[in-house]
C-alpha cells in the first residue's frame, strides 16, 4: 500500500495548506508591524498536534532567519518552569486527586460519606480548576469569591451534600497553585516580545486571560474561513457492525485510490477500536490521537482481577476470572477446579476454599488472596498488589506490554520500585477503597498505542479537525445519539452557574460542533456513516446535522455512498443430518436422564454423554425455580431424618428448624431468598397435612437423597431417589418431588412410555411389584401424590427397551440427529448437529 507523508499538497489538497499560508503570513506582518524579534514572540495554537505542522510550514515559506516559537499554553508553561503540585493541590492527576479529596472530606466532616463523594469531587474540582488556572493567583481568591456566590448555600435541606460538596470544590480549585501561573510572572512578560493568537473552535479561559495580560502585546489571529464542502457521501448502516465494515472499506477506497492521510473521526470509540482492529488486519499505519481507557486493555483487566478475587466475599467467578488471566495458575490443576465449582455450584469463593481446603491449588489461591486483607496504607498496598502480581505472574507480562508499561505508570510503579509521593499516601484504606482508587485511575488515564512515523490514517476527534491538511475523512457515529445536535454539558452546574462561572453554555457547544462539522464537511472526500438500528433493537435516526444537510441544495456534492465493500457470492453448500456411531465409545453406566436424552435425540445423547461435551453451568446467575426445587428436595430430606430420630417432636419446628438449615446451605444473598420465604408456610403446612393422610395409609419413610445401582447385563442402570418409603406389605414406594405446576405433572403419567423416569427408578429398587409416584410440592396448591398405576409393566417395557436401544448402538447403528420438538430450542448440541444448515427441514 502507498504511503505519503502527513502533509504533502498532492495528496492533501489545497484549501487547509492556503489556510496555514494566509495564517503564518499574518504572523509574518504582525511580527515586523511589532517590531517583536521571532524568538522573543510566541504562537499560541490550540491543540499540540498543530504544532509539528506550523513548524514545517514555516520552515517551508522562512527559509531564511528565527522562527518565533509555536506553543499551546500546556507546552509554554511547561518550557517556562518545572512545577510539582502542592500536598493539597489539584493536580490533574485522578489517582493522587482522589487520595486528596477524601483527605478533604474528612476535614469538612464527611468521613462517613468520602467513599461515594471522593469521585464526585474530583470531578467538579477539576472542571472547576481550569477556570481557575486561567487567573491570575493573585486575582484567585475573587475568582473564588465569585464561585462561591454562584454556589448553593449550605443547608439542611435534602440538598445538603451537594451544597457542600459544590462549595469544597470551589475552595480546592481556588486554593491550588498551578503551572500555567508561571506564563502571568513578571519573568515570562519580560522575555515577551509579542502574544500572537490563533484561537480554537471553542473560547479557552486562560487564552482569553493572558490575552488580557499582555494586552499590549497581544494579536488575534483569525483563521481564514472554511472552503466550500467537498465531495460528501452518505452511509445508512443496518448496524454497529455492518458501520464498521463499511467505514474500514472507505478508508481502504480511499487510500487505494491514493487519497492519504485519512482521517477516522473518533466520536464512539467502541465502534473506532473496531474500525482499527479491521484496518490493521490489512497492515495500514494508523496514528491514535485519541486514544482509549486504559481501563479497558487487558492489562489493566489482569490487575482489577485480581483486587477483585482477593475481595473477602468475592465470588467463585471473580476468582475464576482471576486465575484465567494468571500464568502461574494455568494448568491441569485450574480445570479441574472450575469443573468442581459448576458440578456443586459454589457461587462464593469463601465456602469454595474451605470444602477444599485440603487441596494444594487451592492453598496457593488463598495464599495470594490473604496477601490482599486488612488495612494499610497506599505505599503498603501498592507494595502487597505489586507481590500478588509477581506471585500470580502476571508482573512480567505487563512489565513487557506497552499497555501493561502505562498501567503500572499510573499506579505508580517506576520499575519494581514504588514511588509514593503524595502528601495523604499514609492514609490507612480498605481493600475496597484501594480497588475504588485503583479503577478511578485506569479510568481516567488513556493508552496510545505507539505510532506509525508516517500514517496512513490519523483518527482524531472532530473537534481537532482545525488547521488538518487531510486528504480524505471518514465519519461513522453520525446518528442521533452519538453526534446530536448540540453535547451536553459536563458537570453538575445549571445554567445560570455556568454563565457565572465562564463554563461553556450548550449554546456555545453547539456552535463549536457546529464549526468542527463544517471542517470536516470542507474535506475534499468525505463519508459520513451512521447506523439505523442500535444494539437494543431500537431504530436510530441519522444526527440533525445529517438531516440538515440531506436537504441543502447540494446535489452535486451530496450523494448516497455506493457500498464501498466488494461482494463475493458465496455458493449455498448445505450439510446433511450427522448420524455418527457411538459403537466405539461403548456405554457402561447409564442414568436416567441420559436415557431419555437418549429417547429425545441420539445425536444429543451421543454429543453430551458420549464425547462428554456437555456443557459447564454457570456460577453466579439469579435465582429460579430450579433452586427453589433444590431447596424442597433439601428440606424434605432434612425433615424426615430428623423426624425419624425424634417421631415425637413438633413436626411443624422440625421443618422449619429444615427450611433454615437449607437456606443457610444455599448461601444466597440478602433478598434472594425472600420469594421463598412467602411461599414457605402455606407450603409447610399443604405437606405436613399431606403426610398425615399418607402415614394412615401404613406407608413409612425409608431414606432420603439415596444412591441406588442395578445390573442389566453387562450395564449398570445408576440413579438417585429422592425419597424411598416402605408399604405395609413391605414393598418399596419410590417418590420423586416435583415443584412443577399440578397440570404438568399429571400430564408425565399420561404419557405412558413417553415418561422414563418413574419407570427407570423402579427398576432401581430391585423388587419384583414396585409403586411409583410423583409427588406435587407446588407454592400455591396443597401438596398431591401422584402415583403411575401400572408402573411394574412400564418398568419391564423400559428394562427390554434400554437393552435393546444399547445392542442396537453396539452393533453401530446410527445415532441421527431428530430435530424435533422444542427440545432444539434449549439443546447444548445445537451448535454441533448444525441444524439450521441441514439441507433438509
């Protein structure tokens, strides 16, 4: 692919390098009209990334003489003097922002609430640190002055807290020193010839401020105007991703068609990430001037992993999700954890480490997580976090990842030393809030991956499209909700606090969008995508500026971009029904719900019990009707073997002192078992009257939850009885609760053969005239025995059937996949029988 150099005129059309041509030539003229030396005069630009541009300009157009020194007011300040932030300064750093707000809100008097205000106040403080860095610090404290009055009087209304936390961060902000104090020194004034501005699409405070300062030698500088919209093509897109598809097939067109660079504008930078993974795929050089969260790379995900699982009540997931990411954990060891995890369904990882407590992989999870407890300070935590991720291994990984390089950046780490140097680092924190500190500061911080010397592509916000010699621009998010007409202002501040405080009013936002989408449409080519539908299903209008100029008389410029994507017809090939084989893999030992997976589908019989490819469960989910049956069938048993220990004590305590135990077993959190707890009496009592009517009849119970195994020639049939009871004639009762609906349960006897279980489970007693009965344990009717009055047939019709279905499959017959029934809908195996391409329904 062809690669040209960020600015070259061929490539990147006239209209913006005239425009620097007119700008520098003013610079030129007021520079001699002054009488300012160029090396005594600054520039001040808007944004750094015009700077490298301005200073090859000029070096193009004054071969010959000084050059005065293009700045941003950041790069100015920075040249002037070093400065280190105060031990209670807003620094503009979050994570040592963060340690100081809570320091003052204990001070203020809310150590109660620093946990759920300390964001909160770094928050406003910073928007408000701005406005005050662009005045004067000997003007400060009126700035502050004039803040507080716009604030809200402190109170005891319900307003109370954001009263307060309004006027702390007035005081933080208007108390701070900052580094752009240096540029109102007396040192800075006398080594300044000339103040020549070239202002942004939005006012900047402090450029207006030091306008102000050295007005004498101050010169504003206009950009000339836009040139008229260039070729302009619109993409309605179905979705996310066919948006994605096509804005990388527009940048591939129009470097192809040696357009470069491109500009990507980055307005959803979830859809740019995957705009970028596309394009890098196809080896072009990209140059991310915006970058993302460090929050979101995998680096930081491996650390807030860990801080996770080494919560004290942390879940068996977070742990799991921890280890997953930990190579010292990788191995045979991991997997046989998490498959006992969903086998019992341990969601929380403290019950975990004590039923294994025994285990040696377990003992180094734990050894770990112990490393993570208790109180301590910043500098101690860091040093604790900085030996879990050695001891996990994940320190060298990120000591060797440009991302992983910027995380332990910002949490302080220089090398494997620790380098804590904030005032309030001594503050002794909670896990909890060490994580909180942790997140806070990967959110706020961005990663830009290292950039290609000369891009193909520069992705960039619209609003920097300001003095950008590009050759092409592609804009994807253009729909209502990712470029609306007007952005909302950030903070808290109403309007009339906006206006007092010279934070930008939503009327001054929308004229700069409005600006930055006038330069992005003056691009020679351009394409404009947004998408029709959001990911919810909800159907998105393209922005009003989209709709504003689908009708401008414009047709020759505005057309309806032609899929940029090339088409490939793809011949249909579709695939048969799999009837695979299951003689190789004989079976020995059959249950009976593998049997009626059986009965249902072979080929699911084959796919999960076979191959073994059943699939894990989850851990951590809501509660459902299955655990409430799982919690009958363990109060049942609990009750009944209390019960024939004691058969003279209070039945109705018995099954309570059950249903209490059980519940404890469950380990659900507070409020998950409330829907139990509602239907637990009226369902106690419908059982216990149930029983009493049940005993008359001379039945006893005999054992509960029990294992029970018989041999069927060479096979051996395995199952567990919920509950086997003992009639007068001593022949056995098998009972199997069912939470089901009454209906549904009536309907299984009705099925005759069709319904396995009952049958399947006489067998397992090994008696010659076996009864059989489902019991219904229901939450709204009484509870009601149903019993299958020909169960000793049944169970003779089902022993002939699974000894000859198993000869069958050991002589190799086919086990075809059915397709049938709702069974599909909810079936493991879906995936791998590939119904919905079978070349026949």
């Amino acid at each position: 692919m062809t690669v040209t150099a960020e600015i070259d005129p061929a490539a990147a059309g006239q209209p913006v390098l005239a425009a620097w041509d007119a700008l520098l030539a003013q610079v030129d003229a007021q520079l001699r009209a002054l009488g300012a030396h160029p090396a005594r005069s600054v520039v001040l630009l808007p944004y750094a990334q015009l700077l490298p541009v301005a200073a090859r300009l000029w070096a193009a157009k004054f071969p010959d003489g000084f050059a005065p020194r293009f700045e941003t007011t950041h790069n100015w300040a920075t040249r002037c003097a070093d400065f280190a932030p105060g031990p209670n300064d807003v620094s503009f750093d979050p994570g040592r922002d963060l340690l100081t707000a809570a320091s003052l809100l204990e001070g203020a008097g809310l150590r109660q609430q620093r946990a759920a205000l300390a964001g909160p106040l770094v928050e406003q403080a910073t928007q408000l640190a701005r406005l005050a860095a662009s005045v004067p610090a000997a003007m400060r404290p009126d700035w502050m002055a004039l803040a507080q009055g716009a604030m809200p009087s402190a109170g005891d209304g319900p307003l109370k807290l954001d009263a307060a936390l309004a006027r702390l961060a007035v005081a933080w902000a208007g108390t701070s020193d900052y580094a752009s104090d240096v540029l109102f020194g007396p040192r800075v004034g006398a080594a300044l010839d000339a103040l020549l501005i070239a202002p942004g699409l939005q006012p900047d405070p402090l450029v207006l401020s030091l306008a102000e300062h050295y007005f004498e030698k101050t010169v504003h500088l206009p950009w000339p105007e836009p040139p008229p919209p260039g070729q302009i093509a619109l993409h309605a897109c179905m979705d996310a991703e066919d948006e994605a598809e096509r804005a990388a097939a527009c940048v591939l067109r129009h470097l192809h068609e040696g357009r470069a660079p491109v500009g990507l504008v980055a307005g959803d930078r979830v859809l740019t990430r995957r705009i970028s993974a596309l394009l890098a795929t196809r080896g072009v050089r990209m140059r991310d001037e915006t970058g993302w969260k460090l929050s979101t790379t995998h680096a930081a995900a491996g650390v807030v992993a860990l801080l996770a699982a080494g919560a004290p009540r942390a879940s068996s997931d977070a742990v799991l999700d921890w280890l997953k990411l930990s190579p010292a954990f990788a191995g045979p060891e991991l997997v046989a954890l998490e498959r006992r995890l969903r086998r019992d369904a341990v969601r929380d990882w403290p019950r975990a480490a004590v039923l294994m407590a025994d285990d040696e992989f377990v003992g180094a999870v734990e050894a770990v997580r112990a490393s993570l407890q208790g109180t301590r300070s910043l500098g101690s935590w860091q040093d604790s976090l900085h030996g879990a991720l050695r001891a996990c291994g994940l320190w060298a990984p990120l000591a060797q990842d440009a991302a992983g390089q910027a995380v332990l950046g910002a949490l302080g780490y220089a090398g494997d030393l620790v380098d804590v140097a904030h005032p309030h680092a001594e503050r002794r924190l909670r896990l909890a809030e060490f994580t909180q500190w942790v997140r806070t500061t990967l959110e706020a911080a961005s990663f830009k991956p290292p950039a290609a010397p000369a891009p193909d592509v520069i992705v960039l916000p619209m609003s920097q499209l300001l003095g950008r010699p590009l050759a092409a621009l592609v804009l994807p998010g253009a729909d209502e909700q990712r470029l609306p007409a007007a952005p909302e202002p950030s903070g808290p501040w109403s309007a009339a606090q906006r206006e007092l405080l010279r934070l930008p009013s939503r009327e001054e936002l929308r004229q700069a969008q409005q600006a930055a989408w006038q330069l992005a449409l003056a691009v020679p080519q351009v394409d404009v995508l947004w998408r029709q539908g959001d990911d919810s299903g909800e159907a998105l209008l393209p922005s009003p500026l989209v709709q504003a100029l689908q009708f401008q008389e414009l047709p020759a410029l505005v057309t309806q971009g032609m899929a940029p994507r090339l088409a490939h017809e793809v011949a249909a090939t579709p695939v048969a029904r799999p009837a695979p084989s299951g003689a190789a893999l004989p079976v020995t030992r059959l249950s009976a719900s593998a049997y009626e997976q059986l009965r249902g589908c072979p080929y699911r019989f084959f796919a999960l019990r076979q191959l073994g490819l059943a699939e894990d469960g989850e851990l951590d989910v809501d509660v459902d009707k299955r655990d409430f049956g799982t919690w009958v069938h363990a109060v049942l048993s609990a009750f009944h073997t209390a019960l024939r220990a004691a058969p003279e004590a209070d039945r109705v305590a018995l099954m309570d002192r059950a249903a209490t135990e059980a519940a404890h077993a469950l380990t659900l959190e507070e409020g998950e078992f409330l829907p139990f707890s509602v239907a637990w009496p009226a369902l106690r009592d419908g059982y216990l009257q149930w029983l009493q009517a049940h005993e008359s009849t001379g039945a006893r119970f005999e054992a509960a939850e029990v294992n029970h195994e018989l041999a069927l020639g060479a096979l051996q049939l395995h199952g567990r009885l919920d509950r086997l009871d003992r009639q007068p004639d001593g022949s056995p009762l098998v009972i199997d609760y069912k939470t089901e609906s009454a209906t549904r349960t009536e309907s299984r006897l009705k099925a005759g053969t069709e319904d396995t279980q009952l049958a399947f489970y006489a067998l397992l007693t090994g008696h010659d005239t076996p009864r059989a009965a489902y019991l219904n344990v229901g939450e709204r009717d009484p509870a009601k025995l149903h019993e299958s009055p020909d169960i000793t047939a049944l169970a003779a019709l089902l022993a002939d059937g699974i000894q000859h279905d198993l000869a069958r499959m050991a002589a190799g017959a086919p086990l075809p996949a059915l397709g049938e029934g709702s069974a599909c809908d909810w079936c493991a195996a879906r995936g791998l029988c590939r119904k919905d391409f079978w070349s026949q329904p």
